[in-house]
C-alpha cells in the first residue's frame, strides 16, 4: 500500500494567514492526489482533484501544488470558515488511501 | 441536483448483521463509481471499496476483504454495504461516495452522502 503522511497533525493560525499543510506519500504517485476538507460533524468535500485543480466552488485563496512524492495545500488568507481537517488521498494504486488527517484551527 | 442519500443511524448488537444503502439520484446511477469509505469515532478516513453499479464490478481494500460486502441494485440507484456479523469494532461512520476519473479504477470522490452512524454495542 501507499502511505500517505500529512504535515502537521494539527495547526493553529490567525486570521488572514498563510497556512501550508504538506502530504507525502511512500512512493512516486506523479500528480494523483486530491485533497479533501472536512468540516466538523460534516461529510468530507473534494477540495482540489489531480493535485493542484480546484473543484467548482472553492474559493481561489486555496491552492494545491506538488508531484511525485511531495504536495501541498495552501490558504492564501486563511478565513474562520476554513476550520476543518484537511485529509489528502492518492489514487495512483489501489487500494486508494488517505493521510492522517490535519486538523487546522483558528487562533 | 446530484445527490447520495444514506440510510439512518444503527445500534446493533455483536453478531447481528446489517446492510446500510446509499440512494444516488440527479445523474447516471450506473456511468459512475461509488466508494465506501469508514470513519472511526474521532480518527480519519479509510477506503473500504468501491463498485461499478453497471456492471457490479467490485474491488475490495484488503483490510476489509472478507469483512464487508459492497453490492448495488441499478434498477432503484441505491449501493450496498453489509455486514454479515458485526463486531463493536465495526462502531464508525460510513460514508458513501461518487468516483470520478479512471486512473486506476476512480480517481477522486466528488458527491458523498450525508454518512451512516453504525453502532455495535452489546
């Protein structure tokens, strides 16, 4: 299986920050990896697919970038609405899998 | 709109057994992947499986391999996830969820229903 270990396990941040959470997976996996978010009490939401794409409707502060081994998600300006935890996951080999899960709060 | 509807909330005892739904309506039910995935209390998500309702091709995550069994009836849009014998491990979340793209089998999970609360307690 593919591991996928996300960076840091929580986060606390101010309002308007630039906030960065880092996703690493156990082999090459070029560009297959989407982020999701995951609002509490609420079903997760696709948040960036093939690792740096938005999906329709997601504000444009959010940013995914990376390959291979290395990805990242960016909030430009981070806004109260953005707490949740954010999970990556890859579909470069079965079965898919998904980081731990980063837990991102407002200071 | 595009949709996945889940079944309500369980409380079970150990060994009995159960099948939770997971009703897709607003696209084409049978064009599309849909996953399980689990969540346990307060931990992070985990891909079970996933089948192809127009064909029911099924493909397994080995950790849950023999545990679970994934099916689906095209002809009412609805997924299945069962379980045969429960154990209090099986105590979770359960989310179904629509596969787009096809790199391997789905690429990402872009619809997911509201989630299934399972609870197995003696």
């Amino acid at each position: 299986d593919i591991q996928m270990t996300q960076s840091p396990s929580s986060l606390s941040a101010s309002v308007g920050d630039r906030v960065t959470i880092t996703c690493q997976a156990s082999r090459d996996i070029s560009n297959y990896l989407n982020w999701y978010q995951q609002k509490p009490g609420r079903a997760p939401k696709l948040l960036i697919y093939d690792a740096y794409n938005l999906e329709t409707g997601v504000p444009s502060r959010f940013s995914g970038g990376g390959s291979g081994t290395d990805f990242t998600v960016t909030i430009s300006s981070l806004q109260p609405e953005d707490v949740a935890t954010y999970y990556c996951q890859q579909y470069g080999n079965l079965p898919l899998t998904f980081g731990q899960g980063t837990r991102l709060e407002i200071k | 709109e595009v949709q996945l509807v889940q079944s309500g909330a369980e409380v079970k005892k150990p060994g009995e057994s159960l099948r939770i739904s997971c009703e897709g309506s607003g696209y084409s039910f049978t064009t599309y992947w849909i996953g399980w995935v689990r969540q346990m209390p307060g931990k992070g998500l985990e891909w079970m499986g996933i089948i192809y309702p127009g064909d029911s091709d099924t493909r397994y995550n080995p950790s849950f391999q023999g545990q679970v069994t994934i099916s689906a009836d095209k002809s009412i849009s609805t997924a299945y996830l069962q379980w045969s014998s429960l154990k209090a491990s099986d105590t979770a979340m359960y989310y179904c969820a629509r596969g787009v793209g096809a790199t391997v089998v789905t690429d990402a999970f872009d619809i997911w229903g509201q989630g299934t609360m399972v609870i197995v307690s003696s």
